[in-house]
C-alpha cells in the first residue's frame, strides 16, 4: 500500500499523540555508565513522571518576592498529585514561598530565570522528627521536604535560594571588614569576644550545649520548641524514598547542609551547580546518606563545608540503623571551594561501600580526598575505587585518612598543631571504626601542605590502601602512621620538605618506582616497634633513609 507525504505526516501526528498520551519515562541512564566500575551495581532507575503539567502562575503565585506563596505550590502539587503526578512549571520570576512538601511522582520544573526564594521567617518551618550530622533528633522542617515517596524530580535551570544567611553563625575570622559590617548591622548578637555573630541570643545560647550542631540533652519536641531559632535544617531534605533526580538548577545559600538525599534507593544527582558562601557553617554541597545506587556527575559545587560527602549515620543510632551507603558512581565533577572535595565520613557508623570516583577537579578545596571517622562510630568503609583526580592549591592535605577526627576543620587543626601521633592502643569493639580496600590511581596534585596523611588506630590499622600513579608537588610528603598493606608504586613528586616520607608502625609496606626533584635532598624516616615487612628495594632509597632503633631488625628491605 503506498502512502503519500501527507498521509505518512498524519500517521506520524498520531502516532506522536498517542506516545504523548501516556506516562513518560525519564531517560534512564545509558549503559555506558556503568563501563569501567569496579563492582556489580544495579542500573540506576530514573522517576517516572506522568505527562501532566501545570504552571505556578495558574494557581495565584505572584512574581515579585514578596508574597508568601506557599499556598500557591501546596495547590499545585496538590493537583497534580491527584492525577496520578506530573510536572510543575515555575516560570522566569522571584517566587516568595515557605516550605515546599513534595509528594510522589511530582517533577519541579524551574525555568531559567526562575529564582524560588524561601521566606526568612523562621516561624513558618516547624519541627519535625528527622536525622541531621547522622543522629536522630528534631529539627526545623528543610525548605523543601519529602519523605516515603516515588519518583521524585527537579529539572530546569533556576535557581533555589534557602535564605542561609538569616539561619547561620557567622565567624568574624572567615569574612572581610565590609562583609562583617554588613552581617552585623541586621541584628542579631556576639559572643563575649566579639569574634562570633549568632541571629539570636537562643542561637548563642544553645548552640554551648550542641554536639556537632546537636543537642543530645534534649529529649522532648517541646524542650526543642525552646532552641527553635538554633535549629536550622538543611535546604532539601529527601528521606526513605526511591527513585530521584536532580538534572540542572542551582542549589544555593542553605541553613545548613545544601541537599540531603536519606535512605534513598536510585539517586542521581547531575548537571547541577551547588552554591554556598565560603564562610557558611556547615554549608556542605551534597550529603548522600545510607543510600543505595547512586550517580553523581557533571556538576559544580562552591561551598563552605564538604562538597560531596558519604555518611552513613553517628554512632549508636547509625549502627543500630544499620544502613550502608553503597554502590555510588561520582565523576566529572569540579569542586572550587570546599572543606572535602570529595569526603567519606566522618558519620559512617552504618558502612560505607562500592565507592567508584573518577575525573574530578578540585581547586583550592581545604582537602582533596578526605576520609575521616573517629573511635565510638564503629562501621566499615571498604573498597573505593578512586582515579583521575586533578588537583590544585590545596592548603592542607590533598589525601587525608584520619580516624581521630574531632569535629573541627583541617585550617582549625592545622593552627593548633597539626595531626598528633596517637600510640595507645584500645581494644577493639562494635565502636571501633575500620577502613580497607582503598586503590587510589592517576592523581595529580599542583600544591598542597602535605600530598598524602595515612593514619589509623593503633587496634585498627588502616589496611590494603594502594596509591599508583601519582604526580604531587608539596610543601611535605607522605605521613603514614597505623597502617598495613599499604602500596606506593610510580610516584613522581616535588616536596619541599627534608624528611618526604614519615612512617610509623606501619607493616606490609611497598614503596617501588619513586622518582624525587633531582635538586631536593629528601629523605625516609621509619620508626616505631609494630613497624614489619617495609620494603624500599624498588626504589634505591637506602642511603636516604632513617631507621629509628625503636624498629626490629630485618623490618626494612632494601
């Protein structure tokens, strides 16, 4: 049968009509990316979003940022929801508005110039039972809030804006004259010393008692009702949920952390620029908590805490949880600011595992890759998998392992002394935190203080942790002190330090193929009395080396 132009244009109408009729499909993620991951992952599954549609306008939003439109989101949500789900639009505009709920196969579709602000108005976020820094406590309600739902979506190119600055502690240290000037003629009140603005005196006042931002004193919703002012909530706060989607606006000027995905199953988190002020208290990037299979990639964060961190919950509600964070896929990403660029802990007393990280950049981020933890969390982070990260001017350390993290900044522990060799063994319990199975390959780092802190506990070393292929100019080389297993192969560095490698008590070690800045005199130190199996043959080091007496005989190979 011969079908005509005409004919074939109409079928093809209708054919189109009738696709467009049913549920879409976000195009799940290709194949290809899943190629090259070291472990078995499922494939990540997109949401579903129904082909409905609604515009923010339609119901009563007003442009302008200053009316509340709070109703006018809850409206449409609400509408859509009722039909099965589908896509809010919020069209170019300032959008005014109090917490936003999410509901189940809802797709938020802010279109460039779109700029949704929250109210500063503390009083419209009540408390709520939630997790925050990995425990179980309450908080204010997150800007924007969904927990036990499916298919869930935030596309477009606005911009989401948490009104951090009305929420945060501000350090006089960490600003400019003018910038301090201007926080502190908004109100608010200082410390005795005058070196700390707080938004209020029930801030200042609670946040003496807090653990980590955490009253653990408190018990009640109603004790937590007297602290209100002092709890902010991170910006997006996504929890039990399966299914999500984060694919191109900007997340910006949080609370507290920016975007929290918890316990969920099937996130991806892509094309999205991540902002904070450098200066924002735990103004993180992206916290991805006890999720499961999960893709990070192609985006950009500038902040003032971690950028992309992996927890997993704290201490004994983490444990009991039980959850792992695991099967998680992070790659070409840039970080420009950031405590951690990439950061595993120090909450991971649930697990971390199946980590795979791969072309990132980092300029200028406090550390590189930090991973951290401390005794008391207990949990296991195991086989990560990171290559091909570029790194420059970072002003610690651009590889950190620390299981004495104490809560406080690298630029914090670096101004009272830096990292202290702990030799006191404790024994080994349910508290005691393990990380193993690390493969670290093709990184370049163009200055840092240090290239590369390798310390465990005495009762848990740091075990099978393999660096290949690294170019690294810095200030100092290598501390590694508690570990075993450990593998340095290929290793092209400029240190501008005598001593480039510190090593203590470490056992199973191999250092092949190292190649020194022909004009630098640098040199090993070994010492310790757990210190075992050392072996330099590879690499022609024993006239530069030290061997403390505290070592026993035969422990280094040459």
């Amino acid at each position: 049968m011969k079908i005509n132009r005409l004919q074939f244009a109409s079928l093809a109408l209708a054919l189109l009509m009738c696709l467009s009729s049913k549920d879409l499909t976000a195009q799940n993620t290709s194949g290809s990316a899943y190629q090259n991951i070291e472990f078995k992952m499922s494939k990540i599954n997109e949401p579903v979003i129904p082909n409905n549609s609604v515009n923010l306008k339609d119901f009563g939003a007003v442009n302008g940022g200053y009316v509340l439109n709070t109703k006018a989101f809850a409206d449409a949500i609400d509408v859509l929801s009722k039909k099965g789900g589908g896509k809010l639009i919020i069209p170019p505009g300032i959008w005014l508005t109090g917490p936003i709920i999410l509901k189940s196969n809802i797709e938020l579709h802010a279109e460039r110039g779109a700029l949704i602000k929250f109210s500063p108005d503390k009083t419209l976020y009540p408390l709520v039972e939630t997790n925050f820094e990995g425990l179980n406590t309450w908080r204010c309600i997150s800007p924007i809030y969904g927990k036990n739902l499916e298919n869930v979506a935030f596309t477009g190119n606005g911009v989401w804006d948490g009104s951090g600055e009305v929420w945060r502690q501000v350090k006089k240290s960490k600003v400019t004259e003018s910038q301090w000037k201007e926080v502190i003629s908004k109100g608010g009140v200082l410390n005795k010393d005058k070196t700390s603005w707080y938004p209020s005196e029930v801030f200042m006042n609670a946040s003496k008692g807090a653990d980590q931002n955490v009253r653990p004193d408190l018990k009640t919703k109603e004790e937590f009702e007297t602290i209100h002012d002092f709890l902010r909530p991170v910006m997006v706060s996504i929890q039990n949920s399966k299914r999500v989607l984060f694919d191109g606006p900007v997340f910006q000027n949080s609370p507290a952390w920016n975007i929290h995905p918890f316990m969920v199953e099937d996130l991806i988190v892509r094309n999205v620029s991540v902002r904070n002020p450098w200066y924002s208290q735990n103004g993180d990037g992206l916290d991805v908590e006890c999720c499961k299979n999960v893709l990070v990639e192609n985006s950009s964060f500038d902040v003032g805490d971690d950028a992309i961190c992996i927890k997993s919950g704290k201490d004994k509600d983490g444990r009991e949880r039980g959850v792992p964070c695991e099967n998680i896929i992070v790659r070409n990403n840039i970080v420009y600011h950031g405590h951690g660029g990439v950061t595993v802990g120090s909450e991971m007393s649930g697990g971390v595992k199946n980590l795979h990280v791969s072309n990132c950049t980092f300029m200028g981020t406090d550390v590189g890759l930090r991973f951290k933890s401390a005794r008391g969390r207990g949990g296991v982070v195991e086989n990560i998998f990171i290559s091909d990260v570029f790194m420059t001017d970072i002003p610690s350390q651009a590889i950190s392992f620390n299981l004495y993290y104490g809560g406080k900044s690298i630029a914090e522990t670096l101004e009272e002394g830096g990292d202290k060799i702990v030799n006191k063994a404790m024994p080994v319990t349910v508290e005691t935190p393990q990380f193993k199975n690390i493969t670290i390959k093709n990184i370049t780092i163009k200055g840092a203080q240090q290239a590369v802190f390798l310390q465990g506990l005495p009762e848990m070393n740091l075990e099978n942790i393999e660096i290949t292929n690294l170019i690294a100019k810095a200030e100092k080389g290598f501390s590694i002190i508690d570990a075993k297993g450990i593998k340095l192969n290929n290793l092209q560095l400029d240190i501008q330090a005598k001593n480039a490698f510190e090593i203590y008590n470490a056992q199973n070690l191999s250092l092949k193929n190292v190649a020194f800045n022909p004009s630098s005199s640098n040199t090993i130190t070994i010492a310790g009395e757990a210190s075992k199996n050392i072996d330099l043959s590879g690499s022609n080091l024993s006239k530069t080396t030290t061997v403390d007496k505290s070592v026993p005989k035969k422990a280094v190979k040459f």
